[in-house]
C-alpha cells in the first residue's frame, strides 16, 4: 500500500473533467499539487477549488505536446517543491469521427503528438525526479479505446493503445532496473466530461465543418454512454494507485471491454460493430 499524503503531485489536463477532479480528490487526502492545463481560465478555477480544500499548489498553462515546454516545467516544479513522486499524465483530447480513408492527417498528427507523446513527455521529463524521490508514481491515462478498438476513432485509438504499450513498457524497466517507481496505466469507460463537444468545438475552431453524423455520434455519447461522475473515477483512480495496481479499470464498461477481447479476440470486432450499428445507426 500506498499514499498520496504529503506527496507532490503533478497532474496534466487539470482544467476540467478527470483531471479537475483528481486534483480535488488528491488534495482531500493532502497531496501538495502541481497542476498545469492549456486552459488558463479553467486551470484558475481548479486551483481556486483545490485551494479551498487547504493544499498548496503550483499552477502552470502547458501545452503538452510541446517537449521542451514539459522539459522546462518539470524542472520548474522540482525547484518549486524540491522534489517530485507522482505524476498524472492526465491531458488529453477526443480524436476521430471519420474512417481511416477519411480521416485527414491533421487529425492524427494533434490526436497523436497530445494524447501519446504527451504522456511520453510527461514521464520523460519527470522520471528522473520521481527515481530521486525514492517513492515515484507513474499514473498515464490510456481509454477504454486503449484495450478496443472503434469505428471511426483510429487516431484516438492509436494513441490510447500506444499509451497502455508505453506504460506497460516502462513498469518492466522501473522492475528490471529495481528503481523505485511504481507505474500504473488507466482505463477510463465512459466518464460525464466535455471530452466529445470539446473535439468538435476544437475542430470548428481550426475551421473544419462538422458532418452531420459526427454531430450525432457526440450527442449519443453525451446522453447515453458519459455516465459516469468525474469525481467517481477521479475517487477509483487515486484509490488504485494507493494500493498500488498497475491496470486501473474505471468502469464496469471499461472492465466489461476488457473481459470481452480477451476471451474472445477473434469475435470482438464483430461485437463492436454490432453494438456501434444499434447506437449509431449504419454510416
């Protein structure tokens, strides 16, 4: 067993959803907080919220797919608390909509260089901090998308599935190398968050038109499939890495995903398209 107690904390994608919430849900059980998101308006609020629950924190706006920024930011917060254990590679964005032959190369490169490297930045950058702690956390946010696959959803799927390999990857080293990191990947299912109208308010912004289909998958996840309270996972996540588990299953459907590819390899793809046909419809 584990604790967050006293620890410094770093957590990406602070400004909202998951991210908000673990920050709130670690400074309840008295972690010092650094906290950094590309949304300075929302980052302020959740240090406003974190503050009230009485922990110190340092707050940054972070861009995390930029490496030298990440570079420069660690090294920043080790000086600010003069030592780091956890870090929660947290930020992320939605990524899809579109088959792979329709899907333009703009899509995959920001899904990609923010979902994946961004994580890959984060442990990079604080790794050696966390070894030097003598007690370092590594906790990377991969998906459900990260254990199966969907129509539609190939770059945020490619990311998420290169995050659980990424993951899994560095726990065999911290073993093999004895150094002392615990490391977790999660499986978040389906968390209430602003993950699928912050994707299309994103690609509105670059000036893309949003297909009428895609306007109704989102809508679809947001009433029937983002059921679960961000404050729920945030509570089942910190719960994981205090007891120290290396896959952390947020949700019965994330459970229910994995059970299902890997019983049955061969016919999950089928049950995927099955299931995508009654809530989405045919393309």
């Amino acid at each position: 067993m584990s604790t967050v107690t006293g620890k410094v904390a770093v957590v990406t994608g602070a400004g909202s959803g998951i991210g908000r919430s673990l920050a709130a849900e670690l400074a309840r059980r008295g972690a010092r907080l650094a906290l950094s998101d590309i949304d300075g308006t929302g980052l302020a609020e959740t240090a406003t919220q974190v503050t009230s629950l009485g922990a110190g924190v340092h707050t940054a706006r972070l861009d995390v797919s930029d490496r030298t920024a990440v570079e420069s930011y660690a090294t920043t917060v080790a000086e600010h608390f003069g030592t780091v254990h956890q870090v929660y590679n947290n930020a992320g964005i939605g990524g899809g909509g579109g088959t792979v032959l329709e899907t333009d190369w703009s899509v995959y490169e920001r899904t990609i260089a923010i979902n994946l490297f961004g994580v890959v930045h984060g442990t990079k950058a604080f790794l050696s901090h966390l070894i030097a702690s003598g007690d370092g956390h590594v906790v990377n946010i991969s998906s459900l998308n990260g254990i199966m696959a969907q129509p539609t959803l190939s770059a945020y799927c490619a990311a998420k599935f290169g995050v659980r390999g990424f993951t899994e990857t560095l726990r065999t080293e911290m073993l093999a190398g004895r150094h002392p990191v615990r490391v977790s990947v999660v499986h978040p299912g389906g968390v209430r968050t602003n993950i699928a109208s912050a994707a299309l308010g994103a690609a509105r912004g670059r000036g893309i038109e949003i297909p009428a289909r895609q306007l109704a998958r989102a809508r679809v996840y947001n009433d029937k499939l983002l059921k679960m309270p961000a404050r729920q996972a945030a509570t089942i996540i910190v719960d994981g890495v205090e007891a120290g588990r290396p896959r952390i299953m947020v949700g019965r459907d994330a459970q229910l995903a994995d059970l299902v590819v890997r019983l049955f390899p061969r016919l999950s793809p089928k049950l995927t398209v099955l299931l995508e046909r009654r809530l989405f419809g045919k393309a």
